[in-house]
C-alpha cells in the first residue's frame, strides 16, 4: 500500500505519502472490530481504515498487532480530508459507513458524512460498481442520505434487510440491545455523480516538499507561546506549549487551520554549525504537506521583521 517508512504501527503518516491504494475503506472505525472482519472476509484486499480518534487508532493499531494482520492500514485524519487529498478517483471498491453521528439537529446537517457533497467526493474515488454501504440506526438519517445520494443521479441504492453479518460494532450492539432497528444501506455507482454547483469541501492544495528554511537570526518560541496570528483570511496560527528539545533544537505547539483544516503540528528549530538556524516542521509530526504548511513557515521564518514593520497581527 505504501513505503515502510511512511508507516508507525500500521499507521500512515500523511507527511510521508503522497497517494494511498485501497480496495475496501472503513471511516470511522471506532473499535476497529469490523475493520478486522473486513481484513478476513476480503483477504487479498488491501483495507484502509480512516479515523479521526487517537484512541480509535490505537485500539485498531493493537488488534492488527495481536492477530497479525497484514492487509490492514490506518489512517488519522477527516475522512474528508483523506478522500480528497490521498486517494485517486475510480479506485475504490468499496467503502463502509457504520453507525456515523446522525447530527439530529437541523443547523448541523451539513456536518453529516452523507451530504451530497462528501457523497459525491466517495463516489469520485469508487469504482463504476463499487458502492457505499451505510449503517445506522436513525431514520431520519437514512432518509436523508438517500435523498443527498439521488442528487447526485449515478447511484443504485437498495436498502438491506437484516444483513447477516458475523460481527457487530460497538454501536450496533448497544442499539440493537435497546431494542432499535438497524437500517443498512447500499449506494451502487453506475456513473459519474453529477457536478454540484456549489461545494464547501476544503480547497486544500498539496505540496510534494515540506519546507525547511535557513533563518539567520534566533527566533525566541517562548515569546508566541498563547499567541494567534492571521496569516492570510483563511491561514490562521495559533501556538501553545514551546520547550527546548536538546541544546540546539527547540519546538512549538502549533495548530494551523487551513480553510476548514486544522493541522497540528510541532514547528521545528534547530541551529546550524555556521551560527545561523533551519525552520521546519518536526519530523515526527504528522503533517500534510500543503500550501498553507509551506506559507506558515515561510511567514514564520519574517515573522521578526514583520512585526518590526507593523507589529499589529495579532488576534
Ligand atoms: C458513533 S462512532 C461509530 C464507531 C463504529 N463505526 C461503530 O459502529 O461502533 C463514529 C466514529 O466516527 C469517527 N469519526 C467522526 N467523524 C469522522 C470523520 N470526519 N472522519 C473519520 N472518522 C470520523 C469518530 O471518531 C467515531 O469513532
């Protein structure tokens, strides 16, 4: 699926991959038990897991370990996020949907996983054939992602009565122990989706370097400690925790929202034999490499001079 060293128990870092190959998706996977029964239902499938919960990951991350799967691989971030910027259209096979956040309530429809606009991202990624199946106990969901789904005129949908499942997630299990039907769905593609005309989808654009630049003068991290800066309108910095990592190595806390993106990352400062410094996002951060990082550093790296000049772009 990817190179050895993009990986860190079974988990991808975006720093280090430019395009993920899947067959089989899972969003979301919660415990990770059904993406275990997915890896040995479809043995000679490679099985991508997308989520965005640390303890999530490393649940997955330890039942691969103990029952030594091979065909299995993680990855930490939006699932819209991954779609977008990590895997390539028409290649996907299927991907599997179970029990997502309903989102009741009406002002928060549009962070729902099945509006038409991230259904139209999935079925880009699909095969022709390949489908989308969702499971959840909530009508008015289901409802609602049919309807997003027909928008986008290129789907067959059935819904499935009772599928017989050898495993249940952790949600279907609490669900079905209250007593609550369970509703799965299936999205076939037949054809491109139609183009929507308006999308809210991040317009993140990936880079393929990470930038390092060569800074002449020491930058003090501890004096942005607590700080935010509005880089541009839609990059905005804010730093935390600083600390000094070795004699002449010192990182920051820094989270870094892109349009809807919110990167986390440590920036990176370490000093040269020559007396002068390199500003670069950690390595063990894991990062996607895109315009704003790319912008974020170089700004960083004037961040002096600027304030110099105008001191005034705080929030
Ligand atoms: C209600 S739980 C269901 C977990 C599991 N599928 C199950 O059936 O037990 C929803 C899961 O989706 C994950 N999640 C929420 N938003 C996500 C996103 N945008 N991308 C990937 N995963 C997401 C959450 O962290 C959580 O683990």
């Amino acid at each position: 699926m990817t190179n050895e060293n993009a990986l860190i128990n079974f988990q991808i870092n975006p720093k280090r991959v430019d395009k993920i190959k899947a067959d089989i998706i899972e969003i979301g996977f919660g415990n990770g038990e059904y993406t275990v029964y997915l890896s040995k239902k479809f043995k000679d499938k490679k099985i991508l897991g997308i989520e965005i919960s640390g303890e999530s990951a490393n649940k997955l991350s330890k039942k691969i370990k103990k029952e030594n799967i091979k065909n299995v691989l993680y990855i930490k971030l939006p699932a819209i996020i991954a779609f977008e910027l990590f895997l390539e259209d028409n290649s996907v096979e299927a991907i599997f949907i179970n029990f997502p956040d309903p989102w009741p309530k009406k002002r928060h429809q549009e962070r729902r996983i099945t509006t038409a606009e991230h259904l139209f991202l999935f079925a880009k990624k699909l095969k022709k054939e390949g489908f989308i199946q969702l499971k959840t106990d909530h009508s008015d969901f289901l409802d609602f992602s049919i309807q997003e789904a027909e928008k986008l005129k290129c789907f067959e949908i059935f819904l499935i009565e009772n599928p017989k499942e050898s495993t249940q997630t952790k949600y279907e299990k609490k669900w079905l122990e209250q007593g609550k039907k369970i509703f799965t769905v299936r999205f076939i593609k037949k054809s491109e989706p139609n183009e929507l005309t308006s999308t809210s989808i991040p317009k993140i654009k990936k880079v393929n370097y990470m930038p390092k630049l060569k800074i002449n003068e020491f930058l003090d991290f501890s004096e942005l400690e607590g700080k935010t800066f509005k880089i541009e309108p839609n990059l905005v910095a804010k730093f935390f925790r600083a600390f000094q990592r070795k004699n002449e190595e010192w990182l920051i806390e820094t989270l870094l929202v892109e349009d809807n993106y919110t990167h986390y990352f440590f920036t990176y400062l370490k000093k040269l034999p020559n007396d002068s410094f390199v500003l670069s996002v950690s390595n063990f951060s894991e990062v996607i490499k895109t315009e704003g990082v790319v912008k974020f550093i170089k700004w960083l790296s004037n961040i002096k001079e600027k304030n110099k000049e105008e001191n005034k772009n705080y929030l």
